[in-house]
C-alpha cells in the first residue's frame, strides 16, 4: 500500500474498521519499507516478521467475525530493546546481553498484547539507555530521518527515529532523564515521559529505579495519549507503580477546560547557551499559546542549575548497583575464565562499553565509604530541593509549565562523543522532571517547514497527564 507516510493510530483504526485495508497489509507493507528504508536510518535491532504478521492475520480474522477491537488492534509499533517480549531477544543495545532471551513480558507488552497490537521489532538504543545519541548502541548508530548526518537523540534514538520516518505506526521508549523528549524533539515526532509510577517498569531493563519511565513515541499528542491510556496503570510486579483513572479526557480534551489553565515559563529555562533558533521557536510557541485565550506568566524554579549535577550523582549510583547482576553467571557474555575474579573481569570488560564503564565507576565511588555523604546523600537532599521548587510552582496557581527540550536542535554524529560533559548538557532541560517524578511531553513546533525539528516541553501536575495531552492536542488543530 502507498499511503504509509503520516499513518496515525488513528487513522490506521479508522481504515482498519471502514476496510480501506487489512491490518495484515500494512504489517506486509511496513516490512517491505524496512527493508530498504532502516539500510539508511538503522533503527531496527532486531524484526519480528512472522510473529507480527501472525498477530495481524488473527486481527483480521477477529474484525471478520464482528469482534470489537480496541483502537490500538493490529497497529504495528516498535519497541525499544530494553523491554521483554517473552521468546525475543533483549540486547539493551549491549553486547554483554546480545544472546539473552527473554523469559516473559514486561507488563507494557502484555498490556499490549491484550490490546491485540503488533510488534515489528525491536529499536536501537544507546547502550542500556545510557546517553542522550544513540550513538553508542555495541551495534550500530541511528541516523536522525530528517538529516542522515544528524543524531537522533537518545537514548530512545531507535524508536523516535522509527515513527519520523514512518517504519512504525507508533513506538514505546524509555526516559529517565529525557531519552523520549529529547529524541522527540530532533526526530519531529510527539513522546511522552508519564508522572513516574503512572506505568509499570516490570520487563524493562533497569537503569536509575528512581528515575526510569516508560511512555509513548507517536506522530500526533492524540496517538501517544492512546497509547498511553493503553499502558498506564498499576501492577502487583511493581511496587512504584500506581492505579489512576485516565477517562476521556486524555484523548477527547475540551477547549474550555483548556483555556482555564495557566501556563508558567521558567525563567531559568531560557539561559546562556540556549541555541537562537529554539529560542526563537519556543517565542513563537508562547505566542500562539496565548493566542489561544491561556494565561501566560513567568515563574521561577531557582533550584534547576543544580540539577544535572544532582542527575549525575544518584543515576550512576543506581546505575551501579542494578548492573552488577551482569556478572557472566545469570546473565553475560561468559567470557572464558580461569576463576570468579577473572570472569567478572572479562565479562564486564569485554561486555561493556566505554559510557557504561565510565556511569558503574562514578556510582561505585559516590556510593563508597567516606564518600556517600559528601555525594550521593546530598544529591538526595537538592532533588527534593528541585522537586519543591516545581510544588511552589504549581501552589502559585500554574497548572502547566512551558519550556524547551533541548538547548540546540540535532546535533552531527560524532559532534560530541569525544566529551561526555556536552554530551551530558544535552539533557538539562529535561533532567529536572525525571528528579521531581513529573509527567512531561515533547510536542514538535509547527511551521518549521524542511529545518530541523525542535520540540516544545509541556510539563504537568503528578497524574495530570490530561493537561499536557488536552493542551499538546489543541494546540496541534489550532
């Protein structure tokens, strides 16, 4: 079929229903797009054909037989390679688990998988999500759709790059300090990180437990609040996760609910090194949130120049402590080895990658004796320093925060590999919303024509999703 380019959740269960097409010739189609399309943008890590045309086969059949099917029944989406699918392989876009085979289903999937979705495959990454790239996956580098020479972000490079150009309907990353909105912002897509706990991490490889989140990749707010209404939730598997009622108002927001919020701009947010062009872009956003009859009002967040060095502490620390199960006897390349010292040796040296090694030694050290005081404990203290800035905020009367992603739009391959610490800034602006547990969206900013993409930050009240989707929806039909 010809009609891949721009195909919506939507409009795929809108075409699915009126039988414009079969669920399984799209599946056949998106494919046969893959093949030639993913030489070039290498989001793919891994395809799961038979399995995705034998899922939309028995859509086809279940809509033959008058079955009701949800909106998300035979939509091919991508998934990021540090989620489970029970039978598939899960590298985490490293080599000291590219033979793992996993045992189960992260809770995502088989939320998924009782929605009757499809799964094309699994997405590049950089390694176990550890960078802002998608640059150092152990196996290939990602190219940003828009401009080959460019990143696609990261660390959920794969996914975001898969649905801008349009090899997948939809997708799901991971963030924890901003791998969903970043990638979203220079691919020109819409992703989402949900309020924390808002979706179960059991099956996703973990990173920062105190920071990790699944959430939805799609090309308009309205396929992610689909997908995410479809994932949210809570599970007995995950005791950080929690039960809130999502009704229709994430996919069916009223104007004049919209209209009656206020939106704040940090003024921290618009600093020194913030590129003119998303400056100028985020103006023109603001312009036109105005326009729509919201209140606009200046706020501060006086704590946010502490947060990437707050982020920097507790993520390697935790980093730290959920990699050591990889250590070549559960899980690992099990590299050869004269005894346990040796095997831990070679398979975490010959396992791991340079920005992995470099995240286990500065938590290893944080966390150390005569050091966890001085580093991580007071980490701990300025995250709720950080987090009580945004509750100020929102007490003032602001129900949603306005900001931009990234400082700069994507980035050349290889721009900034030789030094991590520009490489870390990319993600200052969305650091802050994964230390304070908040929900927050990148939505692309109209009119950009053939430039590069930049994406707008919406940030939201916990469990508040629906005003960030209500008001992302409303400003995408103005």
């Amino acid at each position: 079929m010809d009609n891949l380019k721009g195909l919506t959740i939507k409009k795929f269960s809108e075409g699915l229903r009126d039988k414009e097409f079969s669920a399984t010739e799209v599946t056949k189609s998106l494919f046969d797009y893959i093949d030639s399309k993913d030489k070039e943008i290498k989001a793919f890590l891994s395809l799961h054909k038979d399995d995705a045309l034998a899922r939309a086969g028995e859509v086809d059949a279940a809509l033959a037989s008058g079955e009701k099917l949800s909106s998300l029944a035979g939509v091919p989406i991508a998934i990021k390679d540090n989620m489970l699918i029970e039978g598939s392989i899960a590298t985490g876009g490293s080599k000291i688990l590219k033979d793992y085979k996993s045992s189960y289903d992260a809770t995502v999937i088989a939320k998924l998988k009782e929605n009757k979705a499809v799964f094309l495959g699994k997405t590049n990454l950089y390694e176990f999500a550890m960078g802002s790239s998608t640059e150092n996956s152990a196996f290939q580098i990602t190219r940003n759709p828009h401009d080959v020479s460019r990143v696609p972000g990261g660390s959920s490079g794969g996914s975001a790059a898969a649905v801008a150009s349009d090899m997948a309907v939809a997708a799901l990353g991971s963030d924890t300090g901003g791998s969903i909105r970043e990638p979203a912002s220079f691919c020109g897509v819409v992703g989402m990180k949900p309020t924390y706990g808002a979706v179960s991490r059991y099956g996703l490889m973990a990173m920062a437990s105190s920071l990790d989140q699944i959430g939805p990749f799609g090309k308009t707010v309205e396929d992610a609040a689909i997908l995410f209404k479809a994932i949210a939730g809570y599970d007995s598997k995950d005791a950080t996760s929690f039960q809130t009622d999502y009704g229709d108002e994430l996919t069916n927001p009223s104007l004049a609910d919209i209209k009656n919020l206020t939106v704040g701009i940090p003024e921290e947010y618009f600093v020194e090194g913030l590129d003119k062009e998303v400056g100028e872009a985020i103006d023109k956003v603001i312009a036109e949130i105005k326009n729509l009859g919201l209140k606009v009002k200046p706020v501060s967040l006086p704590h946010t120049k502490y947060a990437l060095s707050v982020y920097y502490i507790i993520m390697p620390a935790e980093v730290s402590t959920n990699l050591s199960r990889l250590d070549g006897i559960r899980y690992g390349t099990r590299e050869a080895a004269k005894n346990l010292t040796d095997l831990y040796y070679e398979d975490k040296g010959a396992g791991f990658g340079p920005e992995v090694k470099r995240r286990i030694i500065l938590g290893t050290f944080v966390l150390s004796a005569g050091y966890y005081e001085a580093y991580y404990a007071k980490a701990q203290k300025v995250r709720r320093l950080i987090k009580e800035d945004f509750e100020n905020v929102f007490k003032s009367g602001v129900d949603v925060i306005l900001t931009p992603v990234a400082p700069t739009p994507a980035f050349k391959i290889g721009e900034k590999t030789d030094n991590p610490l520009h490489m870390y800034l990319s993600d200052i602006f969305t650091i802050p919303l994964n230390l304070a547990g908040l929900p927050g969206i990148s939505i692309p900013v109209k009119g950009r024509g053939a430039k590069l993409p930049i994406g707008f930050q919406l940030i939201g009240r916990p469990w508040r999703e629906a005003d960030i989707l209500g008001l992302g929806q409303i400003y995408e039909r103005a």
